[in-house]
C-alpha cells in the first residue's frame, strides 16, 4: 500500500485529496483518481443511499465498484476528520485485514479522501473489485424451497465460524451484506461487503451466537446454523441451539417494535 497526497487550487480555495492505493495498482493511480472526480457524471448506479452511493465502472479492463461517503455534519466530520480513521479508509483497511485472514472479500483497490486546507474531512471513496454474485442470503430467508438450501447454509456458517476463529466480529452480518458466487454444484464462495462496522476481537460463545441475528433466521434454519456451528466448534448443539433461538427472536421482537412504534408515530404527524 502507499498513500500520497495532492494540493490542488480549486476557485482560489485550496484543498487536498488524499489517496491510499493498493501496490498492485500503483501504475493506475491518475485513473483511479478520475473515477472518484467523475462519480457524478459518470458510472452504472447500484446503490442510492441517503448517506452513500454506490456505482460500477471500469479501471482498466476490469470492472469495479466506487463508494462514495457524503461529508458528514459538523459533529462526525471533526470526529473523522482528526480522531477516527475514515469510512473509506476503514473499508479498505478491513478488507485488508479479511483477505489476510483467509476471509473473501471484493479485492481493495483504493480510498480517497478530500479535505479542506483546515483538515476537514469532505467527500471519501472507496475503491474495490466488482464481484459478479449468484445471490445473497436473503433470497435464502425469503425462500424455504431454495436450492440447495441447507447445504449453503452449512457453507454460510462455517464461513461465518472461519471469520470468528479470525477475531473478526462483523457488526454488520445482515442478508445482504454477504454476496454468494456459485462454485460448482455444490460448492459455494462468500464475500463480504460493506465492511466499515467491524471490531477484531476474541468472540465468547455467546459473542458468536449474537453474531448471527440480524441474519433473520427461521427456526428451522437456526437448527442448520447450531447443528453445522456445533461440528466446527465442538461445542454442545443443544447450547448454541438455544442461545441463537433467543438472539434470534429478541432481534425479531425489537425490529417489529420500532416498526409498530414509526407506524404509531406516522398515524399522529398525519393527524
């Protein structure tokens, strides 16, 4: 990796845009740069979101995916921009962090900060591989007659084990953040995204089992997800059983309470 930093003059106001890049890609640096200054215009979207964006283009001969960090407001951009490393630079260093551990992730090309002649954090990028998945785990959920269903779900935990014996403790380990690539008939590969919410640490069982449960797992599924944790970990299957059950629900139970409680609140704005 090497970062390097560019002052540029832009309407008499002076700015500065740093970008930390793959060694694999140092001959692509000015490329790489253009796709973060052409964002805007240029690019397929696959992701509008109130804060970040996500689009596809080309560097090179090779597709890619660029996702742009919106300035944040004043509170979180002085934390950001003085004593927290970036969304950015966290994507990249974790993903980093993963594919040293064995853990699959789209390849990290690069992140792009600008900021302001003062230091403040401006608009981030970050620069990856595009991975061409099959599905993610939300189709799974949705759909009990899915193909090959327990059978990726094995693979699914082991995979998820494999990033837990990693110290890895992915905060974000929901439905769609995995992407699945079929291998062959009964093999599968799984990446991970949006990796900017993660801690590395030593996870007790109970850290593990809490690990899952935004996956909104059916019971039945939970029975796969213990029976398969189980094998791996050589720990009882009755234990992790019951301690995914009651991470499970309790997650269902909170997410319908806030829902109930923004539908309650909606109904009395209108009235």
């Amino acid at each position: 990796m090497q970062s390097t930093i560019f002052i540029h003059l832009n309407q008499n106001n002076i700015y500065y845009v740093k970008i930390t890049i793959n060694s694999k890609y140092k001959d692509q640096e000015k490329a790489i740069l253009y796709l973060a200054e052409s964002f805007l215009q240029e690019g397929n979207l696959i992701v509008k979101g109130s804060r970040n964006t996500i689009k596809s283009n080309v560097l090179g001969n090779e597709k890619v995916n660029i996702k742009y960090f919106k300035k944040n407001g004043i509170l979180k951009s002085f934390i950001y921009s003085f004593f927290r490393a970036t969304k950015a630079q966290r994507s990249f260093n974790y993903a980093n962090y993963l594919l040293e551990h064995n853990v699959f992730t789209p390849f990290p090309i690069a992140c792009i900060e600008y900021r302001n002649s003062f230091g403040w954090l401006g608009d981030s990028y970050y620069i990856c591989e595009q991975i061409d998945y099959d599905f993610t785990i939300r189709e799974l959920i949705h759909n009990p007659l899915f193909p090959d269903r327990n059978t990726i779900l094995e693979q699914f935990t082991a995979f998820t084990f494999k990033m837990h014996e990693a110290n890895i403790n992915f905060l974000d380990h929901s439905p769609g953040n995995t992407l699945i690539v079929k291998r062959d008939s009964k093999n599968y590969d799984f990446y991970l995204i949006d990796l900017n919410r993660m801690k590395f640490e030593s996870l007790s069982l109970d850290s593990r089992m809490d690990n899952f449960k935004k996956m909104w797992l059916s019971k039945t599924m939970v029975k796969v997800v213990a029976k398969t944790y189980s094998k791996l970990s050589n720990q009882p299957e009755d234990t992790l059983h019951a301690i995914l059950l009651k991470k499970t629900i309790q997650f269902k139970r909170k997410i319908a309470k806030k829902k109930f409680l923004k539908r309650k609140i909606g109904i009395h704005k209108k009235v």
